[in-house]
C-alpha cells in the first residue's frame, strides 16, 4: 500500500539537510497560503462542525495559522515538533487531549511515512481538513510538476483520490474532496455537494460573512498572556 502514495526510488536520506529551517528560505507564498487556509477553515468549520470547540493546527509551522483562526475567533491551538511557534506562542496544544478537528494544510506530502502521522491526527480528532495537491493521471517526470519542489527536497510523498479513499476506509472514514487539492476525513455524514459548495464559496464573501458573526480571540489572548507574563 506504501506505494500508493511514496513516488520516491530511495528513502529520503536528504531530510536532514531540506530541513536546516522548517520553512523554506524560498516559501514566497507562505502568508498567502495561510490566509486562504484561514477562510477555507473558518467556512467549513462555522457551518459544518462546532464552532465552539477546540481546534488543532498540526505541524503549524511557525503558527501563523493558529494566530489567524484565533483571530476570527475560533479556539485553535498549534502542534509541531519541528518547527518553532513565533506567532502562536502560548497557545501549543496537549497531547493526549482531544479536540473537534485537526487541520494540516502542505503538510501530508512532507509525511514520510503518512499512516503513522494520520494515527497521531486520529488520536486527536477523527476530523482532518487537510490539503494537497493530488497526482495528475498521468504521473508527471520530474521535471514536469513544480509540486515536487525537487529544489528543496521537502515534499517527498504524493497521493491520488484512489490513496486517500483507501486511507480513509482503512480507519472508517468518509473522505470529501474538491479533487485537486482539500480535503476533508472524517465520520460525519456530509453531503459532497454541499462540501464543494463551501468551499467555493470564499470567492463570494463567505469567509468575511463569518469572520463578521465571530468574536476575535486576539484582545481577550493578549490580557490572558499578560496575566501570566505578570505572575511568573
């Protein structure tokens, strides 16, 4: 099954070296990223899930994610390992506790083994709003996908419809998708037009419709993290 997703001929001896930074020297488009992440979750969260519960942003990079959904006003809490949290700080997640979802945007193609990371997604939640760019029909050489980034090593697992519908079985989940590149596990029954619909839905405002119906996080964090500053 391994094969299904990992369209490398060697295991990836090069990490080590791909990763003297978490973020890419080269990662332009990393704001951009996260601010169309940020209304793609909001959207799907606020009419699909409760938005009153706590959220997890895993492998969160340096937290810009975490920061945004707080900001609109959804409780979300950053986990990454690899990566240190700048923006996010005092609000990193605690394993072992559970929580309403899971999202992981360009994080599944830097798994090098992707179903040991989606067991430590499930421990958490057993919804996972994720992104990534799926395999063309034609599997691309090299030279003819930017997606595999092959400049700096980073993305080193690549998926088709086919591989994620087997993922989601093997654990009983439904998988929805836009077919290119969001995607949704999860144990909800969703209708798939509905889901696509959603999603599209950011070009007409959506995001902004439920930003304007959510209380900002930001003030009532900076008093709660003053309180601490003050009383260490």
């Amino acid at each position: 099954m391994h094969a299904l997703w990992l369209f490398t001929t060697e295991q990836p001896y090069w990490l080590e070296e791909a990763y003297t930074n978490s973020i890419s020297l080269a990662d332009t488009g990393i704001l951009k990223r996260n601010l169309y992440s940020s209304k793609i979750a909001s959207i799907l969260i606020y009419f699909l899930f409760d938005k009153n519960a706590t959220f997890v942003d895993f492998a969160g990079g340096y937290g810009i994610l975490t920061r945004l959904m707080r900001d609109i006003g959804f409780d979300f809490y950053w986990h990454d390992p690899y990566s240190t949290n700048c923006i996010a700080r005092g609000f990193e997640f605690n394993l072992g506790e559970k929580a309403e979802m899971v999202t992981a945007f360009e994080v599944f193609e830097h798994f090098t083994d992707p179903l040991v990371e989606l067991d430590k997604m499930l421990s958490i939640s057993s919804n996972i709003l994720f992104s990534t760019v799926l395999l063309p029909a034609l599997i691309p050489k090299p030279d003819q996908w930017s997606y595999y980034v092959l400049e700096y090593g980073q993305h080193v697992s690549f998926y088709t419809l086919q591989t994620l519908n087997i993922m989601a079985k093997k654990h009983n989940l439904n998988l929805l998708s836009n077919g290119v590149n969001v995607h949704l596990f999860t144990r909800k029954s969703i209708n798939p037009v509905l889901f696509k619909t959603l999603l599209k839905s950011h070009r007409l405002g959506a995001a902004s419709f439920v930003s304007s119906r959510m209380t900002s996080l930001s003030v009532f964090d900076m008093e709660t993290l003053t309180k601490k500053m003050e009383h260490k």
